[in-house]
C-alpha cells in the first residue's frame, strides 16, 4: 500500500504510525527489513519511488527473508522474488503470483518529513 | 592377523584389493600376477595402440599391500593353506581368492602357432602385434565379436588392409540379429574392412621364411596377410582350480555360489574364471560386482551376486551397436533405414505391450529411452515408438521423476502442459512447483515443452525479446552500462528476478567495476548482494578462496578460530575449500575483516563466476606425478576468480593420467602429460553428468592459458542464462568451437584474449571492497531501524558438536 505524503501536517495527530528509516536510507529497488512491534515489516522502494511494506516471512521457506529478494514487474504490477525458491508476491496485494491461494500480509506505509514510517493497524 | 592370498593380477583382482583397501581391511594381503607388470585396465586395451601408454592404462597400487610380479601359480595344498608359485615359492594363506581371469580361445586350425599368428588380450600381445605391423600390408581377425571388432579397429589403425572372418553367419552375433548383422557389416565394410561371414579357416599358411602369408577359406579362396590375430572368444582359466580338486563346470569356470565362494569356504573366485548359476561373464561390470561382493563377505558381510544384466552398448569402428533385455520375444517390430544404416529391432510381449528387449545399430537412442521399459508397458505401439521416434517425452516414463526437489514426476509436468495450455517454464514452475527449488531440472523443463510441441521463446523474460548472448552483444557493442539504460531502450517494464541478475553478471564480465557499485548493487540477488551464500533459515555461508586447495597450517587455524569465535558450522567442500554456516547479515563483514587481515579473499561460492580450480598434490610430491599441478591450479585459480559468467565455473588439475582431481567432471579440466597439459572442457557433475572433451594436447603452459582465455570469455559471450559449459557445447558443436578456439575461424580470439586480459588486471577483492566503503557497509543489517539486533526468527542447537539452524515449523500455506 503506498502513501506518498511529503505534506502531511506534522501537527495531525496520528496512532500507530512507527518511524523506522529515512527515505534516503532506502535504495531504489532493494528492499530492507524493519522490526515493527516485534513484526518484520519488509520496505521496499521502487524505481518511480514508490514505498511498499509487506511480511518479511517467505511462507514458502518460513524464512524471514523477503526484504532481499529482487525488485521487479510483472506487467504493471510491482513484484519482489523470494530469495529462497523464487515465488513472485505483489507488493501491492501481498499475494503470490505464481500460486494466488498464498498471500503475505501488507502494512501501511510513507513519508512523513524525509522518514518512513510503518502502520501496522 | 589374516592372510589374504589373491592369485591373478588383473582388473577384477584389483577392483577386489582396492574395495577392501578402501573398506579397511586390516588383515595382510598378498597378491600373486602372472605378468611382468601390475593390473592395468583391459577394457582401454585398444587405446594402447592409439597413443596411451603402459602406465596410462596401470590401475595404481595400493599402499599397504604385497604384490609379486612374474608370479605364477602352479598349486594350491587346500590341506595345508600355501599356494605354490613356478619357481618354488611358497604362500601361505588364511583366505584365498582365484582371479585367474581367462584367456583367448584359439581354434585348432593348422597353421595357428606360425609366426605372425597372435591373441588380442594383454599389453604384450598388443606390443607383439605392433611389432610384427611394421612390415606387413594386410592383417587378418578371426572372430566377429565385439573384440574381434575391436581388434580389427586396432590392425586398421596401424595401416593394415583388415578383414574380419566371422564363423557365425553375421557380425556380433551375441548382440545383435542377422538383419542388425547386415548391416552392421555394411557400415564395416564402407570403412574398407573386407567382412568374410558363415567362413571357417581351412588353414593359415606360411611364406618362404615360415611366416604367415595367408588364410585359406573352406571354399579354398585365400586371403593374403602377415598378421592374424585371433578374437574367437575366451575360455575361462580354471586349470589352476582343476588340479587342486575344487568344483568346475562341465564347460569350464570355477563354480562359485552367490557369495562368491568355490566348493572349499576358504577359497573364493571371481571374474571372467568363475561360473555362476550356469553362466560365464566376459564383461567388466558383473566382473566388478564379483569383486565387490567377494569383498563383502570377506569383511564379514552378506553381499550377494545375483545373475547380471548384460545390456550392452558400444561404439565399435564409429557405429553405435547396442543390445538391452531379451534377444526373442513372442513379437518383434523392426526399423531399417538402409541410407543411413539404422536397424531398431524391438521384442515384445504377445499383446505388444510389454517391452522385452532390443537391438539397435547405427543409431542406439531406443537404448536410453527405451531400455527403462524393459518388463513394462511400453508408452504407445511399438512400431509408432520405431519409426516416428515415439511420442513426445517417450525418453523417461511419466512417473520417472524430474523434479526431485519437489517430488514431480514427467507425467504431471506433461499433463500440467497439455491440460492447463502451457507455454514457458516460469508457468511451469508456478503450476508444478518442479524447477523452483535447485533449478537444475530447468533445461529438462524445457525439453518437455519442445516435445510438447511448445515453441519455445528465446526471450530470457517478459521484459527482453532477446535471449542471453544476444543481450551481451547489444551490452557490448553498444556499451552500454547500466540496466537502466538497457531495459529503456531494448526492453520493458523493470525486470525481474531472471534479467537483473543476467544482466547484472553480462556488466560484471565486461567489467563495470564492483557488483554493489550506484545501480548495479540492486540487480543483484540475495547471495552476490550479501557476497555470501543465503541457507534454508535465512543465514549466510562464507567460503573464503583457498586456490588449488592449498592452504597454510596458519591460515587454517585462522578458518578455525573464526569458526568458533563466531559459532559457524563448518564443513569441507567438494572444491577443496571449507565453508563456514550460520552467519547473520550484521556478522558478515565482522568475519571477512578477521578473514581478510589473515590473507584471504572472497572464494565467489555465491557467485555466478569461477568457484575453485582443484588440484592433486602433482609432481612436487607424488612419485606418480609428471607436472606441478597444484602450482597451475593456483595460478589458473589467481588468473580467472572473479570472472563473472552465464553459471557457475568449476575447474581441475591432475598431475598424471590417475586424474585424482577429477579433472574431465570439470567445465575446464586440465591433465598433466610427459610432454605438458592436456585440455578437456565442458565437464560436469551434478544433475546431468558429463564427461569433459578433449580439446586440445600436449599444450605449453602458455599455450594452455590462451586456449582457456579464449574459451571462457567465446562461453560467456555466447551461452544462454544458467547454461553450463556442458549443454553449451553440446549445442554449439565441439567442432565449431574448436575451430572458433583453435583456429580462430571468426576472427574474434585477440578480442576475447584483449577481455580476458582486462578482467585479471582489473580484478578486486569483493569482500576487501566492502570493508572499505563505510556506505556499502551499512547495507549489512537485519533491520534497519534496529542495526544492532540480531534476527530473532533465527535460533540454532547442537548436532554432532557443531550448530543446525532450529526450523521455524511451517503451516501449510495453501488452500
């Protein structure tokens, strides 16, 4: 889910919202793995600069190691590959395109002043 | 202590001394050969003549055990346990094993003990043969077996006119029928060889000095020649069993039950003297399994020699012969294509389903695909499978398995490609979930969609139309730097785990500096980015390079201590190197910075590149060796880590023709000669093992590495994604690259030598590169909003005083 909000009004109060990176520190179209409330949020960034947030767990493997799998497309649709066994999950629905009946959650995520920030509501 | 007596010395005698050395058999053993010289392989025989040498063809001694040569055994006083030897030794023994092999059988023909007269069955014959060669102009081969054949091969490489006389009514009468017969005998006599079947000899006649001149046919036609070699089969040597009163067949061969043991327990026999269940076996295989068993029970085990399969398959003068199963059935089906000279026999069951047996000459593919039938239904009509080359996939049965990562089977995969319309592997993969773990059944996927009638698209991905070798040229010749570039201007969308890491390997190998340099750094996949090797939980393993697999006692107390300090399970590779597990990102660079400060670098196990250049210990220090083969291992090792290629690239040495270091298993293998380096390429291991080709001999250390610089960077330049050396050149032809190689048929070589040349000057160490740059250092967290906690998902316990991760347990993930 991408919220792209440079603006939001710092004076907004707002729950649930967890600092972890700033934008900077993300490469383009390489992921990184946030510890989240004890959750591994994997981050990615795009090459358009768009910002994706889904479950590190590859539920293939049971390996915590989706933040390091390779960025792409498939058609429109941006894609990381399990670094395991290679499985293609959306970044945008969470859902693996090789098998659709398995999924990883998403979080919500964006830019708040040059930091990123994760929800996990 | 027992007293292990062997009489014979031949290959199945040292396959028994070997299996027992290698099983630690701790009693002495004595071994007692009639020859002047040690076992050496019988089978190559033939090759002696082609340029191979006595101690090319010596099976190597082993340590430990007492060999007597010129010893031969004239009787054996079962009574008192002492065999006796021809010149009045005396051996006693605890446990006695007869390999007295068995010998040429030589028709009672007149004219037989002439001079010029020879057999064809050990090293000094074959010297005998050579010698009485040098005058003569024409050689004659009595017997048209598979030796006869083979000797007949041998009298035409050196230069005689040859003909074959067959008593039997056609050639190899014991593999195939008189229709493969014909035309076996076609293919012989295309190559000049004059074939004389259904033909008795009267009598071999003598010239003016007594020396053969000539054989006579029963129907008086004389056939001029100074050599005969007679190739009538072989009779088993039992005379020694004879007359020490132990049980023999009727028609000879020792009787032996099925541990191997002859009618007194402590004597055993095995190979080509023994009779088994009625049978005598003249092929090396059973001979071995003997040798084996024989082994077993002498250790105290229960191995058991059960009658053998004597499918044969063969190459003889250029044409394939091959014999699987039985040689009658209630029906048979027969292919003949006399242009080619192809002859496909198959036997079946009465209903024409089950597959009993077959013959094939000329061409023996229905032997691979069709011998696992044997004893079941066959996968459509017997004549369809003949003459249409079957139906698609007839190569393996639908529940052979392909996958076996996953446990998919030829059927479901066929099934899965017809039912659901498939049409590339990437739909495979994600319908069967074959190919999606190791990948190594990835080119067979794509044969079953060939077969399947699927036309299979070159692109590498939805992203590039182009294939592999097409993108590098468009790389190269437009040089172009970046996948940026490259996918805006020749592809679309952004990519995906198949052309990043393509391309990112077609930038490394043209030399773009470090893999984790600006763009590049985000094409790579988990393993090049970490420059370590991801395990199932999500932990890293590190080989450090160990070149040509020698290694200082420091620098290995180094391994050790990072080992331990870091609680690594360790393990020895297959390469000569050792590899380190269980690392977390964060510690990565931790254990390179104490690596790198003892004098290692990064050995690129994870890489797409040159793994290791193995090496036996060479000339240095073994007395066998004829070159320094760690010395060049080393330096082939220094001179292409590093270089970035289509798959991974696995290399050899071997100081002498023994190949301890597996050299032909081996992309580029390298055997030492007397007179410098022999070059064998396009080996492999692994899912589909291949013997590496001979590429190129007798080559100066110089001349060794320009041909391998050539080679490499024309593979690299040219091969498809994941294709090894192997598959590589068997489509490219190994002719063609030859010729491309060797006699620069393209006029490209100073280009790939000019490639090469800038990849060794611009080499760096990856790891070292890493510890420099504070910006690519920080990469190397868990998490990044937590750089200094550990993953907690990951956990470890004991197994054999080492770790093994604790496997996060895994629910089912589908519906």
């Amino acid at each position: 889910m991408t919220v792209l909000s440079e603006n939001l009004s710092a004076g907004l109060e707002e729950t649930g919202w967890t600092r972890v990176c700033a934008y900077a520190d993300l490469m383009p179209e390489r992921g990184a793995c946030a510890l989240v409330d004890g959750h591994q949020v994997a981050l990615f960034r795009t090459f358009d600069g768009g910002l994706y947030a889904i479950g590190n767990r590859d539920p293939f493997s049971g390996a915590y190691v989706l933040s390091r799998g390779i960025v792409g497309t498939r058609g429109n649709e941006p894609t990381v590959a399990s670094p395991m066994h290679k499985e293609v999950f959306s970044l945008v629905t969470g859902v693996c395109l090789d098998d659709p009946a398995v999924s990883v959650p998403t979080y919500r995520i964006r830019v708040a002043a040059g930091t990123v920030e994760v929800s996990l509501a | 202590m027992t007293r292990l007596v062997v009489v014979g010395h031949g290959p199945t005698a040292y396959r028994l001394i070997e299996t027992l050395v290698d099983r630690g058999f701790d009693g002495r053993i004595t071994v007692l050969g009639e020859e002047p010289r040690p076992a050496y392989d019988r089978v190559a025989l033939t090759s002696y003549l082609t340029g191979k040498t006595a101690e090319d063809l010596t099976y190597p001694v082993p340590d430990g055990i007492t060999l007597s040569l010129n010893a031969r055994v004239t009787g054996i006083d079962r009574e008192a346990g002492v065999v006796t030897t021809a010149d009045g030794h005396a051996e006693p023994y605890d446990v006695l094993v007869l390999a007295t092999g068995s010998s040429p059988f030589v028709p009672p023909v007149p004219g037989k003990d002439l001079d010029g007269c020879f057999v064809y069955r050990t090293i000094d014959d074959l010297d005998a043969i050579r010698e009485a060669s040098r005058g003569a102009t024409a050689g004659i081969v009595i017997g048209g077996g598979l030796l006869g054949l083979e000797a007949a091969d041998a009298l035409r490489g050196l230069g005689l006119e040859t003909h074959v006389v067959e008593m039997g009514g056609w050639l190899m009468p014991r593999q195939v029928d008189e229709g493969g017969g014909a035309v076996l005998r076609g293919h012989i006599e295309a190559l000049g060889l004059g074939v004389h079947t259904g033909a008795g000899v009267k009598e071999i006649v003598a010239g003016p000095e007594g020396r053969v001149s000539g054989l006579v046919k029963p129907d008086g036609e004389t056939i001029e020649a100074q050599v005969v070699v007679f190739s009538a089969g072989v009779r088993p040597r039992d005379e020694l069993a004879r007359s020490s009163g132990l049980a023999v067949g009727e028609r000879g061969g020792i009787v032996v039950d099925d541990g191997m043991r002859t009618s007194d327990p402590a004597i055993y026999a095995i190979g080509e003297c023994v009779l088994h269940d009625g049978m005598v076996y003249g092929l090396v295989g059973p001979c071995f399994t003997m040798a084996e068993v024989a082994a077993d029970r002498i250790l105290g085990g229960e191995g058991a020699f059960a009658r053998a399969d004597m499918s044969t398959k063969l190459k003889l003068l250029g044409v394939e012969v091959a014999q699987f199963g039985a040689m009658d059935g209630a029906l048979d089906v027969t292919f003949m294509d006399p242009v080619t000279g192809v002859y496909q026999k198959l036997f079946v069951s009465d209903d024409a389903r089950t597959l009993l047996g077959g013959i094939c000459v000329g061409d023996a593919t229905p032997y691979n695909s069709l011998k696992p039938f044997v004893g079941r239904e066959l996968p459509g009509s017997p004549s369809e499978l003949l003459f249409t080359g079957g139906p698609a996939n007839m190569d393996l049965p639908d529940d052979a398995q392909v996958c076996s990562c996953n446990n998919v089977t030829k059927g479901q995969i066929c099934s899965a490609i017809a039912d659901k319309g498939l049409t590339d592997v990437a739909e495979i993969k994600s319908c069967t979930r074959a190919g999606t773990a190791c990948g190594s059944c990835v080119p067979m996927l794509k044969q079953l969609l060939i077969k399947s009638g699927v036309e299979v698209s070159k692109a590498l991905c939805e992203h590039f139309a182009y294939s592999r070798a097409e993108l590098f040229d468009i790389v190269r010749v437009r040089g172009i730097t970046t996948f940026s570039q490259l996918i805006s201007e020749h592809g679309a969308g952004r990519g995906c785990d198949v052309c990043k890491p393509t391309v990112a390997s077609i930038l490394a190998s043209l030399g773009n500096g470090h893999i984790l340099d600006g763009e590049q750094a985000a094409l790579q996949d988990t393993n090049d980015h970490f420059l370590a090797n991801i395990q199932r939980n999500g932990t890293y393993s590190v080989v450090p390079r160990i070149p040509g697999g020698e290694i200082t006692p420091d620098k290995l107390i180094v391994i050790g201590e990072v080992a331990r300090d870091f609680g690594l399970y360790t393990k020895i590779t297959g390469g000569q190197r050792i590899d380190l597990f269980g690392a977390r990102v964060e510690q990565l660079p931790l254990i390179w910075k104490r690596l790198v400060d003892a004098g290692f670098e990064s050995g690129h196990a994870y890489g797409k590149a040159l793994r290791t250049v193995k090496s036996c210990v060479g000339s240095t220090w073994c007395r066998y060796g004829v070159q320094d083969s760690v010395g060049l291992a080393v330096a082939l090792e220094l001179r292409y880590r590093g270089l970035r290629s289509p798959h991974k690239l696995k290399s050899a040495v071997s100081g002498c023709a023994r190949e301890c270091a597996e050299a032909r298993g081996k992309d580029f293998g390298i055997i030492a000669t007397e007179q410098g380096w022999n070059l064998y390429v396009g080996g492999n291991g692994g899912f589909t093992p291949r013997h590496a080709d001979l590429f190129a001999s007798d080559l100066s250390t110089d001349e060794l590495i320009r041909i391998i610089d050539r080679f490499l960077m024309f593979y690299i330049r040219t091969a498809d994604r994941l294709q090894r050396t192997s598959v590589w050149l068997e489509n490219q032809g190994l002719d063609y690259v030859k010729e491309v190689i060797l006699e620069d048929s393209l006029g490209i070589c100073a280009e790939l030598e000019a490639q090469m040349e800038r990849h060794v000057a611009g080499y760096a160490d990856e790891w070292r590169a890493v510890l420099d740059d504070p910006d690519r250092l920080r990469r190397f967290v868990s998490f990044v909003n937590a750089p200094g906690t550990p993953d907690p998902s990951i956990a470890f316990e004991p197994e054999r005083e080492q770790v093994k991760p604790v496997l996060i347990p895994l629910e089912p993930v589908r519906a």
